[in-house]
C-alpha cells in the first residue's frame, strides 16, 4: 500500500521552509555534504537552462507547532540550489559561458523569477519514525545499479573536457545509431558520451589506446582553450565524414563497426587538420570537391576487406595488416594507428 504522496514545490518554497528553520538538511543518517563548487554550478545550470533534476524524498513531521521537513534524498542537490541563492558560489565558465562568473544576485530579474519558479519533484512521507526513516533510506542505497566506467567519469568530472565530450555525443548520437554504429540500448549506458570522449582525446593527444579516455578527463577537465581548439575539429571531422556517409548508406558499410568508425574519423581528422604525433602518416588533401573520390576509395577499402575476410580472396601484405589489426586488439595504441595509416594511404 503507498504511504507517499508525489508532490511538486517550487524552489521558493524551499528557501522559504529554510529560513523559517522547517527545513532539515543534515540527519544523523544522511552523509555529509562533499560536492565541489563545479558539481554545484553544474546542478545550478540545469536548473537555469529548465531541464529536470531527480526527485526528492522528504519526510514530514510536526514538532513543536510546526511542520519539519526531513530531507532522506537529495540533501546535495538542495544545498546547491540554496548556497547559490545565497550566493556562496558563482556559474562556472565550464556549464554557461553567457553566465559564467554569475551569482544569483547578478541575474536578470526575469532568469531569478525562472529560478524561484523552478519546480522540484518531492516525494513526500508522513510522521515517520526514525526507524522506518533508516529504512527507506537503505532501500533507496540498495537498488543504485551499478556504473560503468563512462558513467563513473560522467559523475566523477564536470568540466570542459566532459562537457564538450557530452555535448558532442549529444549532438551525433541519432547519426551513431541510425548509421548502425551504436544501439539505443548502448546508449542507455553512455555509449555516445564513451566515443565522444575518446575521440576529442585523440584530437588533443593523437592516436592512443581507448584505456586513455580516464587521463583526459583528469588532464584536460580545466584546459577550455585545448578543449575547444579539438570540439572545433571534431565538428568539422564530423561534418566531413557525414558528407560521405549519410546514415543510411553507413549503416551497411564495414565503416559501421565502431572500431572502423573510429578509425575513419581518425584520417579524416588527420587529413583535415593532423593529428598530434602522427607525422610519419600520409596527409591526403580533402576537399568538398573530392567527396566522390573519396567515397570511392573508402568502400574500396571495405569492399577488399570483404573479400579476403568473407570470400577469402588473398590479401595483399598491407591489406593483411589492415585486416589482422582490425580482428584483434582493435583498441590498442599501434593497432588504431595501423588502421589508420592504411586509411589515409588508400586515399
């Protein structure tokens, strides 16, 4: 039987329970709070920009002639919202460059009004008793799933590289999976933020194995200028690589398999702009002019890989390479940059 009710107050609400002492943020069983400012500021965004945040859950008591909320999930994210109307902390340049630097007191009247009006999803109990309270809070604790890697650093880093990461993934996830690289069930579990990452890496610090993604978000989580320079290009090596492959016609290439894609996207990106030390590979000159060519070229590649691979006609020693560095250790350093030395000579 629901013993809850669901609820929606508004963050005005909020401050106002807070500053009538019927806000308790900091039970005895809750942890303390250990966000960083950036993990505030992020919080603090969405919020402004009107995206949705989890819900609430809030246990409701009466003590002494008032009624006491009792925060059981979502402490965190409350005292973000309320330290940054209390202006303890300013938007980083990493969330909102038009806000960047911004406390509340800076904003518009019209954006702090949006802010007060916010709305926050509260899952409300009634007169709980501490033990039922110790309770739900483990029930909530017993069913988080598990993360894997991309969504640990999705949580870990808030800055410039994970940002330009996600928002990148974002924005070529319905090409990823129309194209056949990827499926809507992966990305359920960050599978286009996973290649965003990898590849803006490679545009900062060349062809590396996928185990680097983790180092650049630890190196490059405060470097905006590095970070940008690469979104920039991994833009215009998107756009070059649609070009020659529309969705639908990706979608039943071998350039599909994400470790193909990859490589792709690496000589492209190595003919339009070089990658970092890669000089002993060929640049070939790439041109809107030269799209056909190209094309050509390309499914050339996989039309021979086809043959050896399915039919299997002889290869020739460069071919070979191509095709053994493809079936094994397909993520590996020397492996991805074999692939795309072959890539880039056949163009």
């Amino acid at each position: 039987m629901k013993n809850f009710d669901t609820r929606t107050y508004n963050i005005s609400d909020f401050i106002e329970w807070e500053s009538k002492g019927q806000l308790e943020l900091s039970p005895k069983f809750q942890r303390k709070s250990v966000w960083t400012e950036r993990a505030k500021s992020y919080l603090v965004d969405t919020v402004l920009r009107g995206k949705p945040i989890p819900k609430i859950l809030i246990t409701q008591s009466l003590r002494d002639g008032k009624n006491i909320r009792t925060v059981i999930d979502g402490q965190q994210r409350l005292r973000a919202i309320l330290g940054y109307y209390a202006g303890e902390f300013a938007l980083s340049r990493a969330h909102n460059a038009e806000l960047a630097g911004y406390l509340y007191e800076n904003l518009d009247q019209d954006i702090k009004a949006e802010f007060l009006k916010y709305e926050i999803g509260v899952d409300m109990l009634f007169d709980l008793s501490y033990e039922d309270t110790l309770d739900v809070f483990a029930r909530l604790n017993t069913y988080s799933v598990k993360l894997n890697p991309q969504e640990l650093l999705n949580a870990q880093y808030l800055g410039f590289f994970k940002q330009a990461a996600h928002s990148l993934g974002l924005r070529h996830v319905r090409y990823w999976i129309e194209g056949g690289v990827m499926s809507e069930k992966q990305v359920t579990r960050m599978a286009e933020a996973e290649l965003g990452s990898d590849l803006l890496g490679m545009l900062i610090d060349g062809i590396q194995s996928k185990k680097q993604i983790p180092s650049y978000f630890r190196k490059y989580d405060d470097k905006e200028v590095e970070v940008a320079a690469a979104e920039k290009k991994f833009l215009g090596t998107m756009a070059y690589v649609g070009a020659l492959y529309p969705p639908e016609q990706l979608k039943v290439t071998n350039w599909a398999r994400v470790h193909f894609f990859n490589s792709l996207f690496c000589a492209v990106a190595h003919c339009l702009y070089g990658l970092p030390g890669a000089s002993d590979i060929p640049r070939k000159s790439l041109t809107k002019g030269g799209l056909s060519s190209a094309r050509a070229k390309l499914d050339e590649i996989t039309a021979q890989y086809d043959a050896v691979t399915v039919d299997g006609a002889r290869p020739t020693m460069d071919l070979l390479k191509f095709i053994e560095t493809s079936r094994r250790a397909t993520t590996d350093a020397s492996s991805r940059k074999a692939r795309v030395s072959y890539i880039c000579a056949q163009l």
